[in-house]
C-alpha cells in the first residue's frame, strides 16, 4: 500500500532520514477525517473551529460540533530536538486551544470521532 509522510525534517544534517515510523490504520479509509482548532470542550463533545468539515452544515461559519465517547482512542504528538513521539492520553488532555486531527464518521451535521491526534 503507498504511504506518503507529510512533516518537516529538521535536525543537524536534514538530508539523511535515519527512520520513520508510519502506522497504517486500514479501517481509517472508510472513515470522515476532520482538523482544526479545539474552541472548547463540553464532556463529551467540543466545538472544532476548522475552515472546511465534512459533516457540513456545522453549527454556523466555521464552528463543528465533534462527539467522543470513552472507546475514542486520543493521542498527543510531542516534539523534541531528536524525536517525534505519539503517546496515547485520557480525553482530559484536550483543551481550548489544541489543534487537533481527528477520524470517525458523520452522524447528521456532527462528527462522532474514534480517533484525536493532539498535534504540536
């Protein structure tokens, strides 16, 4: 299956890879993917602020609503001077503010999400 690997390589000598790890979530094919910026969190839900979404309508101009429940899989992405890392997290880690990748499926004009990625 192709891969592609978006980011930016940065470090002492950035025309050498060393390595890559590149999870492939197969069942991630058939499902609605969403990015933005956390505008609050509500329990189980928060309001996305995204410039496009693909539950439109949306609760207005650029605000979605995003469902979670306690099986949604959250992880928050780390950088450092050596490595990028992805750890897994309770969904109280979300906050205001965190941009944030997210999969699952459209459920009228709200997405429920079975997968957040906190970016950096």
């Amino acid at each position: 299956q192709h891969v592609t690997v978006d980011g930016v390589l940065s470090g002492p000598n950035p025309l050498f890879l060393n390595s890559a790890l590149v999870i492939v979530d197969t069942d991630a094919l058939n499902k609605d993917i969403a990015t933005g910026f956390i505008n609050r969190v509500d329990g189980d839900s928060l309001l996305l602020e995204a410039n496009s979404f693909v539950c439109e309508p949306g609760m207005g101009h650029g605000f979605y609503v995003v469902n979670f429940t306690d099986k949604t899989d959250v992880y928050e992405v780390t950088e450092s001077d050596s490595a990028i890392e992805g750890d897994f997290v309770d969904s109280d880690e979300l906050e205001a503010g965190q941009r944030i990748d997210i999969s699952g499926e459209c459920d009228n004009d709200e997405l429920l999400a079975h997968t957040i990625v906190i970016l950096p």
